[in-house]
C-alpha cells in the first residue's frame, strides 16, 4: 500500500457492509448539579435502538425535548453502531458519533471498538488536521462512563497532546509486523487533571473529549498548569529527608520523571513511609530487552542474582514495573498477574497485603522492560 492509498482511506474511513443495528445514548444533567463543582454528575437519560443511522439521528429532537421536560439538559448524544450477529459483551462497535445538544455532529470514531473480524474496518490510520478538534494546552472536559447504569461524570483537563496524525500513523504502521495493526486504543488525546503520581491513565480516546460546557476558574488553570510542569514539586512530594540517599531511591523507583507515562495504579507518596523508617533496605533496577522471551521470568532470575534471599530475608516490598509503549511489545495485564501470582505462592512474604506496594508506569519507545524494588526490615 502506497502513502496515498493509506491517507486516502485514514481521510474517508471504510464503511461496515453487513448489518448493523444503531443505539442513542443521550446524557443529560440538572443545572443544580453543576453547581457542586467537579466531577459534574451526567445521567443516562434516553437510551434506544433504530434500524439505521438516519433513524436515529432524526430522533435527536424529540430526545432533547423529552429529557427538557424533565427539568434537565443534554449534554451529548451518542450514537453507537453495533454490529449484529457478535458477542457485544466487551464493547463491539463499528463506529460511534457524538451529537451535541442539538444535534449537530462533534466528532466521530475512525476505527471499530473491539474486534469484529474486519482488520480494514479496525485499522487505525491517523487523524488529518481536520479531524483532530483540541490542541495541546486546551482546556478541556473529558466524560467517563462507569457502573452498570452507564452513569458519567465530566471533569476539566489539560490536553498534553494530540491523536497521531496520518503521517506519524504511516510511519508506525510500516515498523509493525505483518498482521499487526494500529487500532481503536492507539487512537487518543494524552492529559493531566491531578498530579502524576496520582494518575492511573493519561490517555482518553477523541469522542470522549468536549469543548468546555462549564466555568473554568482561573484557580483551576493554574492547578492543570501545575501539574503539567517540570518534576520539582512531583519530586518534592517524595521527598522526606530533603535529599537523602533515600529520597534518591524513592524518586527512582517511583519514576517520577516526567518521561514516563501513567498505566495502571501507581506509586503514592505515602506508599514509601515504611522505608523511610526502615533500619534495613535492599534496592534494585534490573532490565530485559523487549526481544526476549518470558521477559518477566527473566527480570525475576536476574533479581535473584543479585540478591537470593531477597524474597525470603525481607518482609517489606515496593516494588514499579516500567512498561514500553511500542505497539505489539507492551505486556498485557493478565500476563503481569500470572507471574505475580506464581511468584506469591513461591515466596509467601509477597503475599502480605499491607507489607506489599505495587505501581505501573510506561516509558514510551524504551526498548526493555524495567523492575524496580525496594526490599526491607
């Protein structure tokens, strides 16, 4: 495939020809909610299926009114298109669009969620400048869907960066192996809305983003702005000696620079307390190349290389595992629980809830994978 046949279909997204079945979500909130501040509370309020996509646009007016009726406003339409005749249970969609309280288009998916066994249709190719509606530096609000009644709030963030476009798409697109696709979840805004160290994910896919519905207040500004400066207030969070040999390592393991990225639960300040106060400490970086199979396996025999005992002399761990975010190199979770799990029931001083501290972080393009660790008495 040439460049130009690959930007032509990122621009003009193939559409699904098989039958589909199109679902409206409309969200909605009472004005008196706003005024308690962030996280702004959304309700599902209207929630139907249409035999086509024009059905289901074409009931946007009479939902808005419904749900006006009530005393409430809409915040946004969704307008999910499902694919008929596929387990829906983890979230299959051919595409989704976002309405707004009129029912004007505001953005729309590029690829399928989930697989739906048509690579072309799951492909994601980049966004053109278009297609890409917030800039690095906006402030903007981010919705998140949870519970099983689909409830959502909305909060204010601090876009850090932007979808890939369709030439850095090419270019990691012609760097995977064949079979190996760019998809839904490669499709994001990057943001910060708290301190670093306190973020699970840093990366919202586009129909989540919305130009601000609410009042930003100048405090709230320079809070976001805050949190996306440089590591010296994340640093000092740490710090409990003002630079002490143990500050170093605590920084260290926590990876509070800002290279890496949030993945998962992360390290807190108060995680590290019990090292502060410890008489005895054992610390460790140890690193395999992504190449390498049972890359965690391996990290663990190196671990034990330099310390044999370390999982039997020690009742204390804080322990960061450092991801790589390069395409079809990054490890799944599942994985990662199995060999926690396994190495649980090698060494029972790992299975002491309270003695144990986990954290995730990724380091984008790194080339391995990292374990850091503090063991102590």
């Amino acid at each position: 495939m040439t460049f130009e046949e690959f930007k032509k279909l990122a621009m003009n997204p193939p559409q699904y020809d098989r039958r589909s079945v199109f679902r409206v979500d409309t969200y909605c909130y009472y004005e008196e909610w706003i005024d308690m501040g962030e996280p702004y509370s959304l309700h599902l309020g209207h929630s139907s299926l249409h035999h086509s996509l024009a059905d289901a646009e074409s009931s946007l007016t009479a939902i808005k009114l419904k749900i006006q009726e009530k005393g409430m406003k809409v915040y946004c339409h969704f307008i999910y298109e499902i694919p008929v005749g596929f387990d829906t249970r983890m979230d299959k969609y051919v595409s989704i669009k976002v309405y707004d309280e009129c029912g004007n288009l505001t953005e729309q998916s590029v690829c399928s969620q989930g697989s739906i066994n048509n690579p072309v249709i799951e492909t994601f190719r980049g966004r053109g400048n278009s297609m890409i509606k917030h800039n690095v530096g906006d402030y903007v609000e981010i919705l998140s869907i949870y519970g099983e009644d689909s409830s959502a709030d909305v909060r204010t963030v601090l876009i850090t960066d932007v979808p890939k476009s369709i030439e850095c798409a090419w270019e990691v697109s012609n760097k995977l192996p064949a079979g190996v696709f760019m998809e839904w979840v490669d499709d994001h805004f990057r943001y910060i809305d708290s301190p670093r160290h306190e973020m699970w994910i840093d990366e919202i896919h586009p129909i989540f983003v919305f130009k601000p519905r609410f009042h930003i207040s100048d405090e709230r500004k320079q809070e976001l702005i805050g949190y996306s400066h440089d590591n010296s207030v994340l640093q000092s969070s740490y710090w409990r000696e003002n630079g002490s040999e143990k500050d170093l390592i605590v920084c260290r393991v926590a990876a509070t620079d800002k290279r890496y990225r949030p993945y998962g639960p992360p390290l807190t300040p108060e995680d590290f307390l019990p090292f502060y106060a410890a008489k005895e400490y054992f610390n460790a970086s140890v690193s395999v190349n992504c190449s390498v199979s049972s890359p965690l396996d391996m990290l663990t025999d190196k671990l034990l290389e330099l310390r044999p005992d370390i999982f039997e002399h020690f009742t204390g761990f804080i322990i960061n595992f450092i991801d790589t975010d390069i395409k079809n190199k990054r490890l799944r979770m599942s994985g990662q629980y199995k060999w926690w799990n396994k190495l649980k029931q090698n060494y029972p001083n790992l299975g002491k809830i309270n003695k144990v501290k986990r954290g995730f972080r990724l380091c984008p393009g790194a080339s391995e994978y990292r374990l850091e660790i503090i063991a102590y008495n």
